[in-house]
C-alpha cells in the first residue's frame, strides 16, 4: 500500500520564509481594494490568486507517492563450506570428535532446520572445492593435505543472488595455501563487495602433535672415492621427551648401520653416521627412524642423503694483499680439507710474493719420492687423501691472473683485503670470462677487496660499499641462511652459536645489495639493527659471486675458554661454504656438462626442479633430460629452458610429481647418459604436524565479509544474523512517484492563474 511523502524541492527553511512572505503579501493587497471593483468579484480574484499560491507552495513540498516494490521472486541462497583438510581430523572438540565430524554435523542441522526459508547448497573443500550432499559428508575423510579458505570463499560468492546469499565457513581456519593469508582476504573483499556476508565457527583450539622428525645437517656431500664421510642427524622431536627409537642407515636398499636413541627433553638428538664410496659417481642413502606410539605421522622419520664421488679435487686459489690473521686461518682450514687444494699467494713487499701450494691425492695413491708432505700418517692412509705442500717465491703478481687457461685449473678463488695489486684489467678481465664461462666461484671473504671497487669488479660482486667508519657486530643467518644448512641443526631451531661467537670489524659500510642478490647473513649491531648484510651472493652467468663481510673471523677459530664448545664452528662453517659455492655453481672438478637437482626432497605440492650447467655454452647445445620414476616405466623427456640472466645455466620444470624416488639422467646425442641427478618427492605433512585452530583468522573473514562469528551456529543464530544483515544492508524496494507530475495538475494550475488574470482584466485591473 502506498503512502504520501513530502521530499521539497527547496530546502525547509527557504520554503518557510517564501510562505511566510506571500501570504502577509496576499492580504495586503486583499486590504487594498479598489473602489469601481465590486466586492464578490473581488473575494473571487483574492480566491483565485490564494489558491494559485497555494497550489506553487504545494508544488514545491514535492509531495510524492512511495509504493514498496514486491521482493525478488524465490528463496535467499545460502552456502554451507565444510573443511575436509588434513587438520580437520584432530579430535579436540568436546564430546571426543574430530573437528570435521563436528562440522558435518552442524550442516546437517542447518539444513534440515532452514532448507524450508533458504536455497541451500553444500560444498566441501580443501586445495579445491567440490558440491556434495550432507548425507554423503559423512563417508568422507578429512586427508587433504592443503587448506585453501580464499579460494573456497571466493568460488561460491563470485555472483550476485536477487534474493541475497550467505556463507556459513565450518573450519579451524588453518589456511596454509600458498600466498598467505592475502588471497584470503582478497576473496573476503570481494564476499563484501557482492553483498555475501561470512558467518564462521571455529572449530578445535590449540592443539599438540607428538611428532618426530629426521633431519639433516647437510643432504648432500661432494668427497673423493674412498674416502669417510660423516652424516650428521639430528632428532628433533614434539611431545616425546625421554621415548625411544631406533635409526637406521639404509643404502643400496640394504641396512648398513643401526643406532638407538633416547630422545632428551631439552632438544634435538644428534647421530653420526660414517659412509664412503670406492667408485666415482651419485649415491643415495636413507636414514630411516622407528614410528613411536603415537606419533602424528610417521611421515617425516625419513631423510635422504645424497653422496657425490670425485677423483678430482676442488682447487681453490687465495690472494692476500698483505699477511693477515684472518688469511692465515683461513689458509690453515681450507688446507685441512681432504677435498681441496690451495694455492696461497701472499704479497710480502711490492716485488715479493710468496705462493704456497697445498695438493692432495686421492687414498692410497703412490707418493712421489720427491715430494714432501704434511699431515698423513700411515692409518688413515687408505681412506683419507694424502696432502703436500710445496713453497715457491713470484716476484710479479700479474702472472697469478693473467692468463685465463691458469684460471681454469681452478674452481674457487678468494680475494682477501687490499688485493689491488692483483686485480689489473687484464686479471679483472679474465676472472670475469672464468666466472661467467667457466662456472668459477669468486670470494672476497673480508668485504671489499679494494679500497675502491669500481668498473667490471664492482658489476660482478653482489653489494655496493660507501666508505663509513669502523663498527662491530655479530653475525645472525637469515631464513635463507638456514636453509643453507651450514651448521649442524639449523632446521631444528635458529643457530644461536653465531651470535655468541665474537664480533667482527667492517669500516666500509653496504650502501646497496644488487637486484639479483641474496642475502644469506645480516649483522647485529650494539643497537639491534639487523639490516646490513654480512653474507651476500648472486650468480654471475654460470658461476656465482659471494661477499662475506667484516674482519677478525680468525679469532672464531681461537676462542677462549668459555666459548670452547663453539671451537669446531668456524671449520665446520669454511668447510659447508666450500662445498655450498662449489656444488652449487653445478660444475665440479672435470665437469663440462652437469645436473642438480634444486633440492633432495620435493613436496608434492611444488614442482620439482633441476637446474643444468654447460661450461662451453656458446658451442655446447643442452642435452634431453630423462626423468624416470623408481618402478614405474616409460621414462619422461624434457628441454631445458635457458636463463637469461645465467649464461650457460638451464632450468628443467618437471612439474608437480606423486611421491617417489626420481632419477634425472641428461641424455646425449648418442643416446647415453651424460650425467644424472636424483631426488624424492614426499606428500606434505603440514596438516598432520601444525593442526592448531586460528580463531583469529575466522574472525577476520567474518568481520571483513559483513558477517559474524558464530558461537554456537545453531540454525537460529544463522537465520537471525542474516535478516539483520539484510535489514541494514538490503532495505526494501520501493518506487517513487510525485503526485504533481500530471498534466491535469499543471493545467489546472495555470487554470487558475489565467482566471485570476481574466477576472483583473474584466474588472479594469492591468
């Protein structure tokens, strides 16, 4: 039914001051009456003339007429999202279910108390999001190993309803999907935005896992054929302190070594394992730990180690412009490593340099007669290489790089301080090509290299400096740092030994890090300021550059005596960064041609990746990569892509595979293999091991879509919120007429103003 309303065309004061000015105007001039005009004529034109100004004042009130519009034909839409993820399986909700029986439970009320007032649809969602039946919610499990809330929300709200629609998100809000939390909020907006508003309930709280993890302090090690290396495993366990298990050294599918272990309250568990191969080449072992009762998953009690067999060293060249501590330790670490050979040159004076050669062989190679050696004994002979050192004095520093065939015996070389006398344009020159070509790895451990770094040097190194005065600061690995896993027990919780050990010395501050640039350590000053960089590398073609920032690390390796537990830090650290810059430019010693995998083991939920290195890339075509599965035929082939920034580096995308064990072999012209990598792939394990609720989460998307958090979603609640929000946010439909917008009414008016005129006419008014 509708109902008059008065919406003025003028505002209410301005229409009061123009009523109250006509009508004193009116009965002023009524007062005035001629004399020759007769009185009925008169009251007529006065008449007249009031009812014309009325009809004006009436106009402008606007009086309109508003009729309420019918609603939308048909019932409101609402969408019950029901979580099935992995997480959803915890039984943390009282009465002893599981979150996600709970939350079928809960829609089946909604359904069957509602289906009579909404347009009722369910879905059910993990990674993806599918339609189903409440009945047949019941027979599904909660496995899905991802937790994708933005896309669920944003797949049922991508569409207006005429008669307006709802969401009712059943889930512990443990959103894991990749993006964060931004593809979330991103979908609520948009809930928002098309009038659908969230309402949520948490369901399950902060719950515990017991949980055991194996973990490695390096996944993958380069050593020379016979000889010992040691897997370091650590332990890291949740909610079973004191329990116990057993570790086993798996290879070649047979069981090579067993350990058992108790687990400590206090942290990880720590066990070695001793390996070595006779033969050059790619081997693969597991460390496998026993399942405890009543572990979440026994999923992660297994890591793979990968050992990679040379009969050529990693000869590495170090350059100091003037003898330094912090060079002499680093000399004396570098030439206790069974994998490396030195060359050393020191400049003593301006026309005196002294070259220190520290060589291997490999185990149980004969020994020249001549040739004296250091550091062997007759036990370890047959497992460890024998080392010889040899001194020589040069007299001109530019035949240390002068020439690019003696850069390429090389794989890293290490530019200490003041190193200006060495680096001419020629030699800047060549260690470009070698870098860039040759796949070479170039240090400068101890900052910038120069007083001044500028032209080809500086385009290759990862930072800028600008001068500034000497400060102090501790040394702290970034995510990425970790992840490197220099140090034993990385994974298991940040490596706080760094920043106990003493400080370092830097006088020339980083003014910038380049775009391609990571930054692997930052600094820690006095004041907590964390930002400048301390570890920086980038690639450089098909090599890589690193910049280590600060001086005095000598006094890591010469700590006091409260510090002694930290004393194995330093070579431990040298020891990893050496194998890091090597391996990871791809190309070891007597390689042209090599494939690595980006990492040891995969999730199924990223694609695995191999990266492929071509020393002569400019007449060296990339070959086929062939990807087989363990116990699964017909092999895969794929091309490698070149990168574009990386000369002679190539990226093989396999794609997102099922688990398993992998073998990546490239393929020559010939047919043959060329040289291969392996990995795993494993299912992911992030919904069974981090099942907490994030209430916090929910209460977001319900606040952001305009909807709530329901306490106990009874379908009372839910019908009760959404007439509210629709009340606020969906008011009735009407339709707006004005009542004088007819031809009749304004000629009526003009009616009675043209007799008013017709009268004054008549009576000899103008």
């Amino acid at each position: 039914m509708g109902m008059m309303t008065f919406e003025p065309l003028i505002s209410p004061a301005l229409w009061t001051a123009v009523a109250a000015l006509a009508v004193p105007l009116v009965a002023w001039y009524a007062w005035s009456r001629p004399r020759e005009m007769g009185r009925a004529r008169w009251a007529a034109i006065i008449g007249l003339m009031g009812l014309g100004l009325a009809g004006v004042l009436l106009i402008l009130l606007n009086p309109t007429w508003v009729d309420e519009l019918p609603p939308p034909a048909g019932k409101p839409r609402l969408t019950i999202l029901v979580d099935s993820s992995g997480s959803m399986g915890a039984a943390d909700v009282p009465g002893g279910q599981t979150r996600y029986q709970a939350a079928v439970r809960r829609a089946a009320e909604v359904v069957e108390a509602l289906g009579g007032q909404f347009e009722i649809q369910t879905r059910v969602f993990s990674e993806t999001i599918s339609p189903a039946e409440v009945a047949e919610l019941a027979d599904r499990r909660p496995e899905a190993q991802v937790t994708d809330l933005g896309a669920a929300i944003a797949s049922v709200v991508g569409e207006d309803h005429p008669a307006g629609q709802a969401v009712v998100l059943f889930s512990d809000g443990n959103h894991n999907a990749g993006g964060g939390v931004a593809p979330v909020l991103a979908a609520v907006r948009m809930a928002r935005a098309m009038a659908a508003p969230v309402y949520c309930q948490t369901l399950g709280g902060a719950a515990e896992v017991r949980d055991l993890s194996v973990q490695l302090g390096a996944p993958q090690e380069v050593v020379f054929a016979g000889q010992r290396v040691s897997i370091e495993v650590w332990l890291t366990h949740q909610g079973l302190s004191g329990g116990r298990t057993s570790v086993a050294l798996y290879g070649d599918g047979q069981e090579l070594s067993r350990q058992e272990v108790i687990l400590p309250p206090d942290g990880p568990a720590h066990v070695r394992f001793e390996v070595s191969r006779a033969e050059k080449g790619l081997a693969r072992y597991e460390i496998k730990a026993d399942a405890i009762p009543g572990e979440a998953t026994a999923g992660n009690n297994t890591a793979v180690f990968l050992l990679r067999t040379v009969d050529e060293p990693i000869r590495i060249l170090l350059l100091e412009g003037k003898p330094y501590w912090d060079g002499k330790f680093l000399m004396r670490t570098l030439a206790g490593d069974p994998l490396a050979e030195l060359d050393c040159v020191v400049r003593m004076t301006d026309k005196r340099f002294v070259r220190q050669t520290i060589s291997s062989r490999p185990p149980g190679a004969t020994r020249p007669a001549a040739t004296s050696t250091a550091g062997t004994d007759a036990g370890p002979a047959a497992t460890q290489p024998v080392r010889e050192q040899k001194w020589t004095v040069l007299t001109d520093s530019a035949e240390v790089l002068a020439k690019p065939e003696s850069l390429r015996q090389y794989q890293i070389v290490v530019l200490g301080r003041d190193a200006e006398v060495f680096l001419t344009d020629p030699a800047v020159s060549n260690l470009r090509d070698w870098v860039a070509r040759e796949g070479g790895a170039l240090l400068c451990f101890r900052g910038a290299p120069m007083a001044q770094v500028t032209g080809r040097l500086a385009s290759m190194l990862p930072v800028e400096w600008t001068s500034g005065r000497e400060s102090r600061f501790h040394v702290r690995l970034t995510e990425l740092g970790r992840e490197m896993r220099w140090l034993p027990g990385a994974d298991a919780q940040p490596p706080a030994e760094l920043a106990e050990l003493p400080t370092l010395a830097t006088v020339a501050q980083i003014e910038r890090t380049k775009p391609l640039a990571t930054v692997l350590a930052t600094a820690v000053f006095a004041d907590g300021q964390r930002d400048t960089p301390v570890v920086t590398w980038q690639p450089y073609g098909t090599g890589r550059t690193v910049v280590i920032e600060g001086a005095g690390m000598w006094r890591w390796a010469f700590l006091p005596p409260d510090q002694q537990a930290h004393d194995a830090l330093y070579g431990t650290l040298w020891h990893s960064i050496l194998r890091w810059m090597v391996s990871g430019s791809g190309l070891l010693p007597g390689e042209n041609l090599a494939i690595r995998g980006e990492k040891v083991l995969f999730s199924t939920l990223e694609p695995a990746m191999a990266t492929l290195r071509v020393r002569d890339w400019s007449k060296v075509q990339p070959p086929m990569v062939e990807l087989t599965a363990e116990g699964q035929q017909p092999a895969q082939r794929f091309t490698p892509v070149a990168l574009k920034d990386e000369p002679g580096t190539y990226r093989v995308v396999f794609g997102k595979l099922p688990p398993g064990r992998y073998r990546a072999r490239m393929i020559d012209a010939s047919g043959g293999a060329a040289g291969e990598t392996l990995f795993d792939v494993a299912s992911s394990l992030q919904e069974q091991l981090d099942v907490r609720a994030r209430p916090e989460l929910m209460a977001r998307i319900a606040e952001g879509s305009g909807g709530a958090v329901l306490e106990e979603a009874s379908p009372g609640e839910i019908a009760k919120r959404f007439r509210e929000y629709i009340a606020v946010n969906r008011p009735p439909q009407v339709r707006r007429v004005t009542a004088w917008d007819r031809w009749w009414v304004l000629l009526g008016l003009f009616g009675v103003w043209g007799t008013t005129w017709a009268l004054r006419r008549s009576g000899g008014l103008i």
